[in-house]
C-alpha cells in the first residue's frame, strides 16, 4: 500500500533525511549546544549581576494622597481606616445621589478634595467613638491644622449632620435644618 501524500513514514523520519529538524545529533554535539547555551545564560546573569543597584526611590517630597484615600467629599480612607466627617455632610456621588444637582455638586466636591489632599502635608483624624450606618468611624478630620468639615461647611459645599439628613435636591432655603449657609454660594455683586 502506497502512502497518501508520496513518502512513506519511514523517509519521513530516517536519519538520513536532509530536513535539519529530524536529523539527529551525537550526544557530544548535544552536550556542546547545551554547554554554550548555559554559557550565554551565565554571561546575561553576570551582566545583571555587574550593573551597580540603584534605589528605585522618587526623590520627591511624601504626598498625603499615599495615607488618604478621598471616596466622596466627606468619607475617606485614612491610614487604611474607612472613616466619615462627623461635622458636615457633602452631596452624594452619582450612584447615591437623588437628583442631577446633588451628582454634579458631588463631582465637584470630590475634586475640590482631592486637590486639598494632594497639596496638603499633614492629615489628623480625631474619631468620636461613633460609626455610621455603614461602620465608619466618625471624626474629625484636620489637614494642615485646618478642619475640613469646617471648612467644607463654610464654603457652602457641605451641610451640617442632621436627622433627617439635609437634602440636596430641595429648594434652597434658610431655614433647612443643618443647611450651609446660603451666603457661601450666593454670587451677588458689588
């Protein structure tokens, strides 16, 4: 019987083939390639090892945003510790908020934050002793010194805690329980 595609199997694989994949080789021509590929190894590890170590450390002053963490305008990751502003709360993001305002008041809030954050060069937590719905601690929060629940507060980007919480999808008004204070964001001229 004849093979189908014109060699026979044993032509195919026979020694004296003049493919240079099938031809084989003596061992000692083996033990030579093989020697001179553990030779080329060594000489890439000696190269790796030959070229002096430096510090893979950024010289650049130590930036707050490596201990905090900014989730939303008043809840944060401090030092690994989900913590929550206990004197101001700030509009929620998107997936929290209740209206298009609150969203976009929460965007901008965030971002305000995070560049405190970023240019900031101490962080303190003082926590109540109290958590949150969700098991945050409670605190107060001090960049620089400065309070920035506070300071959220009198800038008008965030309300004081309240029950009911404030609501940032109502009518302004003066008197809102814990509402900022309307003269924070009012831009009236001269």
């Amino acid at each position: 019987m004849r093979p189908r595609f014109g060699r026979s199997r044993s032509a195919v694989l026979s020694p004296s083939s003049t493919s240079p994949r099938l031809r084989r080789r003596s061992p000692a021509a083996a033990r030579a390639r093989l020697l001179a590929l553990a030779g080329l190894v060594a000489l890439g590890l000696g190269a790796c090892r030959a070229a002096p170590e430096k510090p893979l450390v950024h010289n650049s002053p130590a930036s707050l945003t490596d201990r905090m963490l900014v989730l939303n305008a008043d809840t944060y990751v401090i030092d690994g510790r989900h913590v929550r502003l206990s004197n101001a709360s700030t509009p929620q993001s998107t997936l929290h908020s209740r209206c298009w305002a609150e969203a976009l008041l929460a965007a901008d809030e965030v971002a305000y934050v995070r560049d405190l954050v970023a240019h900031a060069q101490t962080v303190d937590f003082k926590p109540t002793g109290k958590v949150d719905e969700y098991n945050r601690d409670l605190g107060l929060v001090a960049l620089d010194g400065a309070d920035l629940g506070d300071q959220l507060y009198q800038m008008g980007m965030a309300a004081r805690l309240t029950d009911p919480r404030f609501d940032w999808c109502q009518p302004i008004s003066r008197q809102a329980n814990g509402a900022p204070p309307i003269a924070a964001v009012a831009k009236l001229s001269p």
